[in-house]
C-alpha cells in the first residue's frame, strides 16, 4: 500500500507517521524504485500500537523508544502498556525485539542472575539470540521491576531472594486460564473477533487496577502495622479464621 492507503488505515497523518519513522519506531517500508515506498500490513499495526501507546498509556515517542530498548527512561510505564510494547515489537519487522541480559547487567548487576532464577520458577524465558542470551519486553520488565526492589531492600540480606516469588507463578497461570476462557465464553458468537480483540485490551488495562487494589486490599487485612511502634506482624485471627 502506499503513504495514503496507510493514512486511511490507521487514520494517522502521514507527517506524524514519519515522526514515527524519524524515532525509528516502525519497520522501513520496501522501497522498489527511487522515491517509492511500499507498505504493507505490519506498518498498519505497528502505527496503531505507537498511537495506543500514546494516547492510551500516555507514553512520549522518547519513552517509547527507552522501553523497546529495555530501559527505564524517566517517569513509570505501567504494566498494561507493555501489551502495546509486544505489539509493537511482533510488527517491527527487522528489527531485534528482544533485550539483551547484558544490558540490563549494565544498569541493574543482579539482573541477569535474578533472570535465571525467574526462569526456573516459569516466571520469565530467557531467550538464546545470536547475540547472547535475551528477555522479550516484557519478561525484561518483571526482571527490572525485581531489581527496583532490590534497591528498596528487598535484597537477601533482608530476607527477600528472588525465589521468594515462586509462588506467583501457579495463581497467575490458574487466574489467566480461566479470565481468558470467561471472556472467550462471553464474546463467542456476541461480536466480531475485531470487536472482541478491542475490548480484550481495553479491559487489561481495568483488570490489572482492579486485580492489584484488591490485592493490597487483602493483603492489608493479613499485615498489621503499628504506626505508634513502628511494629509489622501478621494480622489476629478470631476463632472463624478471619483476620481482625
């Protein structure tokens, strides 16, 4: 397709589609003949997932750029924005999608270690790329968020090795198993399958608000803290079991 064709399909400008160009966020389009490109489909979803980084997850082209490459950049980037991120590196065509261990070691000197133990819990897949061992974006992400823990003093010295997360991993597989299966159950013959793709990420960005509020909701009932002491134990329980 040409420049126009892709204008009409994502129903953004060309020039903010060449910005994207300039940041070297899409895939160079085929060029057959001096001052022709070509387009194809994975231009179409590559633009669409920078817009929805954008307009959705409220990311700057920049910080866009920062977490495709495995890095922090300034401000957060929450969780449900790293859908947008796999999209984004599914459609860039060319391009190394993957980020290496090696530099994340750079910037965080256990993360490579801490990678490896994540893999034995299933929570993360280190990757064999030719240029060395690697994690998708967002596996790269679950490692550095263990590393802004660490220095937190979420370290072994106090307490917290990394393996004191195994326990994420089968509640997470269980949770996802079945909210995947409720959803198919209620879109199944209800809406198109476009239609039903659009609410499904529409609705991660709800359910992981709602799904971690309820969290710290629960875990705040188990977890007492005295603020006159300073004192954190876990919560009384009656005789029914529930804590007080």
């Amino acid at each position: 397709m040409k420049m126009r064709d892709l204008e009409k399909r994502t129903g953004v400008h060309r020039e903010t589609i060449r910005v994207f160009f300039r940041h070297g966020l899409l895939p160079e389009p085929a060029r057959p003949a001096t001052n022709v490109a070509d387009y194809d489909e994975t231009h179409v979803q590559a633009v669409l997932a920078v817009r929805k980084l954008q307009r959705d997850d409220g990311l700057t082209l920049p910080q866009i750029k920062e977490a495709l490459g495995g890095r922090n950049g300034e401000g957060r980037v929450d969780a449900a924005a790293f859908q947008n991120l796999e999209a984004l590196v599914a459609a860039r065509v060319g391009f190394d999608g993957e980020v290496l261990l090696e530099s994340l070691a750079k910037e965080w000197p256990n993360a490579a270690k801490d990678a490896k133990v994540f893999e034995k819990l299933g929570i993360v897949e280190i990757l064999k790329t030719p240029k060395g061992p690697a994690l998708s974006i967002m596996d790269s992400r679950i490692v550095t968020i263990w590393q802004l823990m660490r220095a937190e003093g979420y370290t072994e010295e106090n307490g917290f090795p990394p393996t004191v997360v195994d326990f994420y991993a089968a509640p997470a597989d269980m949770v996802a198993r079945e909210e995947s299966q409720r959803f198919i159950d209620a879109t199944e013959g209800r809406m198109s399958d476009a239609d039903a793709a659009a609410l499904f990420h529409a609705g991660i960005r709800h359910m992981i608000d709602f799904f971690g509020l309820l969290r710290i909701k629960r875990l705040m009932r188990y977890i007492h803290f005295d603020a006159a002491s300073g004192h954190v134990d876990a919560a009384r329980r009656d005789a029914n079991g529930p804590p007080r």
